[in-house]
C-alpha cells in the first residue's frame, strides 16, 4: 500500500498521499530490524528515500512517441511513473497536473524528459540517447562477476 502510495502521490501531485505513506512508515517504524517479515513495507521506504524517477513523453500518439517509452522499458526502475502527453487531446483530459504544463515538444517532434525527484534531464528526441542514458546506471554486467 505504501509504494502504491507513493507513486500515485508524484502521478496526481498529492501531498496527502504521501502523508498517508509516512504514516504507515512511522506505524511499522519499529519492525526496521526485521526487514524480512515486511519486504514491500521496505522496498516502498527505499522508494521514498531514494526517490521516484519520472518519464514524460510529450507528442501526438505516433510510432516515434512509442520508441521513446519502448527504450526505457527495457530497463528495470523501479518505481518510474511514465506520463505519455497527447498533445491531440483536449487539456483538461490530459493535464491533471498543473507542472506538466512546462513540458513541450522540441523541434515539433515527440519528446522524452526524464525526471528524478522533480529534476529534469534535457529533453530527448531519439530513442537511442534515452538508452545510452539508462544503459550504464540499469544494466547488470553479469561478466564482470563470473568465476
């Protein structure tokens, strides 16, 4: 319930639901011992302290738009919240957030901006740049451990 918490607190930018989760953090504060009788209370504490991380593809609905959250979804982050803007949709629809609003296309092309704790990257237009940015901080290099 926290890390769901959570993450609906940074989607619909509710400082409620955020409190809701501390509150269930200082519930279960004394169990910190015993991380293993609570696993998702833990992982969701992590989240908290170690931030959530934000994709926000701007664009009309098209196959370009797709390769930009298709070549972050190769990767395993946990707790990205992925906001796809449909600039062809009405903005009362598509903008429940009033900060998404600074978010715009760059060269009238679909454009990717990648956020952790509400700081931003530069936007990108390629697919491949936003795989170069996730590839080094996401990727297990198995062979570095063998033998």
């Amino acid at each position: 319930a926290a890390h769901n918490l959570l993450l609906l607190s940074d989607y619909f930018e509710e400082e409620r639901l955020k409190e809701k989760a501390r509150t269930l953090f200082d519930y279960f504060a004394h169990t910190a011992h015993f991380g293993y009788v609570l696993p998702e209370m833990m992982s969701a504490a992590l989240l908290e302290e170690q931030g959530r991380n934000t994709l926000i593809v701007v664009g009309p609905e098209s196959p370009e738009a797709t390769a930009l959250v298709d070549a972050v979804r190769e990767f395993y982050v946990p707790g990205m919240i992925t906001v796809q803007l449909k600039i062809d949709q009405p903005a009362h629809i598509v903008r429940r957030r009033k900060s998404l609003d600074n978010f715009k296309m760059v060269k009238n092309m679909p454009t990717a901006y990648i956020c952790h704790n509400k700081v931003c990257h530069l936007p990108v237009t390629e697919p491949e740049r936003l795989t170069e940015e996730f590839q080094p901080r996401y990727t297990f290099d198995y062979q570095e451990y063998e033998n």
